[in-house]
C-alpha cells in the first residue's frame, strides 16, 4: 500500500510543482539520505610571486622604493641623489627588519680566507679557480651572503588585484 501512496504523491507533486519532494525522493532512493553539506570552494593557494610583490608591496609603502627606482635621476647632482638615498636606506632597512630576520650565510669579514663548512650551491657559489670535482675547502669570502630566518608578512589578501603592488592615490578636491 506503501507504493501506491509514494505513486501519487509522486505523480501529483510533478504534475504541478514539476519536482520530486525530497521526502518522496529519498523513500525512492533517489536522495542521500541525509543532505550533503554545500561544498565549498577552495581558497586560492598563495603562490611563490605573491610574496615577493607583497614584499616589494610594504617597501613601496613604507619607503617609496619603486618610485625612487623608477625616477630618471640623471638630472639630479650626485649630493641630492645621496640625500634622498640616505632617508631611502634607512626606510628599507626599517621595514626589512619588522617583517624579516636576515643573517649572513657565512658571518665572517669580507676579505678575509675562510674554510667552507657546506658544498651547498645554493647557499654557497664558488668563484674563480674552481676544482673540477666543484669541491673546495676555502677561498676569500667576496659576499657573506644572506639568508632568511624567519619571515612575518601579513597575510596575503588573493583575489582581484593580486598583482598591484601600490594602489594609484587620486586626491578628490
């Protein structure tokens, strides 16, 4: 008796809704029986080049960098140049130590011979007459070179507008 009464409550929902009540549905074995949440859809994933415009992002901010880098300063003496250059440093290095820890990947003077603890290419790049094997116990250090360790950006906002690095300003009079 079961079936004739799901038939016509099929039938009639259909003929004047033109659907299937989830009850009706369900007891056909045409719903999960318990509703499946909405997906949701993933969020953007960060990708590498967002944090390096999110750097260049807070320098731009803090500092003006891009557009002093972007400035033709060839018609500017060489005492206004380090003038604005003085101000500049100091801006930069004020915003790279609040969202970075650098330290040199080898802490030692420039200039001085220094024995190599690590072969690694990537934290270490040999210069001049190198071995054929790529191995060398030491040489005269010309960069300490530099390392991150540890790294506090804000979180990245993704979306629309990821690859504006400084927003235009317009001043409405």
């Amino acid at each position: 008796m079961n079936r004739i009464a799901l038939a016509f409550r099929s039938f009639f929902a259909i003929l004047f809704t033109g659907k299937l009540p989830p009850a009706v549905a369900q007891a056909l074995g045409f719903a999960p029986s318990k509703p499946q949440p909405a997906a949701k859809p993933a969020p953007p994933q960060a990708k590498p080049q967002d944090g390096a415009l999110q750097i260049l992002g807070i320098l731009q901010r803090d500092s003006r960098l891009i557009d002093f880098l972007m400035e033709d300063i060839s018609a500017y003496s060489d005492q206004q140049v380090g003038t604005a250059v003085r101000a500049l440093h100091d801006q930069c290095r004020d915003s790279l130590n609040r969202h970075l820890r650098l330290a040199p990947v080898i802490d030692a003077v420039e200039g001085t011979f220094t024995k190599l603890d690590s072969s690694d290419p990537s934290a270490v790049k040999l210069l001049g007459n190198v071995p054929v094997s790529g191995k060398a116990s030491g040489g005269l250090l010309r960069h300490k070179g530099w390392r991150a360790e540890k790294i506090d950006l804000p979180p990245l906002t993704t979306g629309v507008g990821a690859s504006i690095i400084a927003p235009a300003e317009v001043e409405i009079e």
